[in-house]
C-alpha cells in the first residue's frame, strides 16, 4: 500500500493562494490515480481533483475548475495542489488519496491510501 503524508493547508484570506503538497512512499505510483478531496464541517467528503501518475491526465471538480491545478513530481514522488483565487466556500479539511483505479471514478470508495488531512480556512 501507499503511505500518504498531507501537508500546505492554513489560514488565507478570500483571493489569496496555497498550495498542498502530498508525499508519498511504499509503492511505485505508475499504475496509481493520486486524488484530493476535501470535508467541510457537518457536510461529506467530496472529490476536488485527480492525476493519473503515469501520462499526468487529470480530472476536476467543477468547483474547482481553473482555480485549482494538480501535478505530481516523478523525482520526489509527490503530488500537488495549487490553490488560487481562493473562497470561502472553499475551507474543509483536505486529504490525498491513492487508488488503482480508471480516472474519471470519483467515489472515495475507489481509493486504498489517504493522507491524514490538512486544514484549510478562507476568511472573507
């Protein structure tokens, strides 16, 4: 299995950037689609974006789309997510996740790694 480490996350306000970084460990990830989701208090986890490690294509939420872009780092094994234009509606506890699946699943249920979450908080 893959071990996930999850990190970026902090306090921005509404415009402002982050970017949440992943590493990972204990597996080869070319067969991996690396994914980050996020919880926001009293709702479900819900999909945010993706990357099939090997060939880079990715997947994104509608929410999400041309604000947040998802990459990976062959050389240190890790995945990335660049935040702009940050929103309030964005704050949540934010996980990566590993499945061995087809991108374009977007279910959590599809994913056998998490990352312990990091918090991310947009004030207006």
């Amino acid at each position: 299995q893959v071990q996930l480490v999850d990190s970026g996350g902090g306090l921005v306000q509404a415009g402002d950037s982050l970017r949440l970084s992943c590493a990972t460990s204990g597996r080869t990830l070319s067969s991996y689609v690396m994914s980050w989701f996020r919880q926001a208090p009293g709702k479900e986890r819900e999909f945010v974006a993706a990357i099939r490690w090997s060939g880079g294509m990715t997947d994104y939420a509608e929410s999400v789309k041309g604000r947040f872009t998802i990459s990976r780092d062959n050389a240190k094994n890790t995945m990335y997510l660049q935040m702009n234009s940050l929103k309030p509606e964005d704050t949540a506890v934010y996980y990566c996740a590993a499945g061995r699946h087809g991108l374009g699943l977007r279910s959590d249920v599809y994913y056998e790694s998490w990352g312990q979450g990091t918090q991310v908080t947009v004030s207006s």
